[in-house]
C-alpha cells in the first residue's frame, strides 16, 4: 500500500457517516455548504484552454544562460556531484502541476538498452522502488535518456556504481548497478550517448539495470513515459501533477478526475467508460481499492 494513501473500508464509511451525522445535527448549515459544493472537477487540460490560465500551469523554463548546470532555474541553481538527492523538500511546495517538454528539434530520446522490465516501480517487499529494474545483458552498454550533464558519477551504497544525468528537460535520470562508468560528472552528453556498461554493483541480485526518472529529487514512474515494448518514448510533452510526495505524469490530453468521498474505481470507471485495471495503471494503484478523497486520477480514455 502506499504510504500516504488510505483504504477507503467499510468501517471507514461508517464511522464518516456517524461524523457526518453529528456535524449535522450540530451544524446543518455549515455541512450544506461544505459538502454539497465540494462536488468532482473534471478537467481537460491543454495548452491554450482557459483552465490551464486559471491555474496558472508554469511551463519549466530551461536554461537561464547563467548557470552551467540544465534547468537551474528549476534547481534553485542546486548542484551536487556527491548527493543522489541535494535537494529541499521547499523546492517542490509551490508546485501543483507543471508542463515539461521532454524532446524538441534538438533535444531527443533514447532508451537506456534493451531489455523487459524485471520489477516495476512501486511497492516491494516492504520497501517502495523508486524505479525500474531492466533485464539488460553483463556488459552491455547503457545510454543516457535525454541531453543533459552528468551531475554524479560515482559509486554510493545501494546504488552500487551510479550516473545521474540532469537533463535539459528538467527530468533527472538515475543509472545504478552499472559494471563499469564511462563518464564524469561535469560532461556534456546527448540522448543516446553510453554512460557505462550494465553490471551488479551494489545491492543487486544479478545483473541489471535500475532507471530512475526524477523531478526535483521525487521519484516518477518510468514506465508513465517511456514504453520498453515499443522502443519509445510516451508523450512529447507531459503534465506533472505532485500527489503525495511523488509527481504523477499526465498526458495533455487525460482528464483529471477529484476523487470525492465514497468512490470506487468500478463507479469511476463505469463512469468514464473505461476500465478499473487501466485507472489502476495510469495511476499505479494496486489491487484492493486503495483512494483518497481529494486526489486527482488521470483518465486517459
Ligand atoms: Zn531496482
């Protein structure tokens, strides 16, 4: 389960309904005008709509052209060489939703190498798995994502061998376990270029490739916008929604939804005309209903 979210049980909803009850008979006024105007939003988000001007979407500004370092606006101008993650948690607070541009004429993609996906992200044994665990052969080489500068190169715990590259997009990508390096922190490098070979240095169990994607230190789902399978990468441009710690990848054209108290996915689904599995996927739910009021789910139809 996830750490900040709750399970909407049965005895949840009885002892809401006996709270509900008791404001009521304290104060009906006051629960009219709470509860039946906190009804769900349904938001289209694009570029141009006048949503995304109401809410003010910041779109990521890049380079500054004083800094060295990508995206050092969006830094805080922050740059470690030593620490995985350097950053204060006061960097994310004014976030809500942000627009990032992941590849122009001039900044591609690549994936990392070829392999399935071993272990997903999420929850395991116990322990939440920032990334993505790829099958990759001993050896192989291991590409860098997008453009960017290396910002560490080193070995650090767990982690074993690690590159992390901060990319002009703003994304970070984290490279661990790799047998060998091949860069240092300060490069230049492009979409595609080698980074090091694939290995089992630190807490591994055999070999393989552990990929992280990040923004501004908080872990994303790197399956949400890279697809193995296809050899490709999801969306040109995605929304980041932070949701509990973490930043949720949207696409331009998903709805967002606001879960309201009582929901379930099987209601939400029906609803949308889509299914309770793809819900859980798109927003990495697992099994046994696992929501919370005032959330955000991302639709894609
Ligand atoms: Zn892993």
């Amino acid at each position: 389960m996830h750490k900040n979210r709750i399970c909407i049980t049965k005895q949840m909803k009885i002892k809401f309904s006996t709270l509900l009850i008791t404001l009521i008979l304290l104060i009906p006024k006051c629960v009219d005008a709470f509860y039946f105007k906190d009804i769900p939003i349904f938001l289209k988000l694009y570029e141009n709509d006048t949503l995304s001007e109401k809410n003010n979407i910041p779109i990521i500004k890049y380079d500054n052209g004083k800094s060295a370092f990508p995206a050092a606006y969006v830094y805080d101008n922050i740059w470690s060489t030593t620490k995985p993650n350097p950053y204060p948690k006061s960097i994310t607070y004014n976030d809500s939703i942000l627009k990032i541009t992941l590849i122009s004429d001039s900044s591609q993609f690549s994936l990392p190498g070829e392999g399935r996906i071993t272990s997903p992200y999420g929850w395991r044994d116990g322990k939440f798995h920032e990334g993505i665990d790829l099958d990759i052969y001993h050896g192989l080489p291991v590409h860098a994502l997008f453009p960017g500068v290396v910002r560490m190169s080193k070995s650090f715990g767990g982690y074993g061998r690690l590159v992390i590259i901060r990319h002009d997009n703003g994304l970070e990508t984290f490279y661990a376990h790799l047998g060998t390096i091949k860069v240092k922190a300060g490069q230049r490098i492009n979409a595609g270029d080698i980074i090091g070979t694939c290995g089992n240095s630190g807490t591994s169990r055999g070999t393989h490739l552990h990929l992280e994607i990040r923004f501004k230190g908080e872990s994303i789902n790197p399956a949400h916008l890279i697809s193995i399978e296809d050899h490709s990468l999801k969306y040109k441009t995605i929304l980041l929604r932070k949701n509990d710690g973490h930043y949720f990848v949207y696409h331009e054209d998903a709805l967002l939804y606001k879960i309201k108290r009582g929901d379930y996915l099987h209601k939400i689904a029906n609803e949308f005309g889509t299914t309770v599995r793809k819900i859980r996927e798109t927003n990495d739910i697992p099994k046994n209903g696992i929501l919370r009021a005032g959330q955000y789910l991302s639709i894609c139809l």
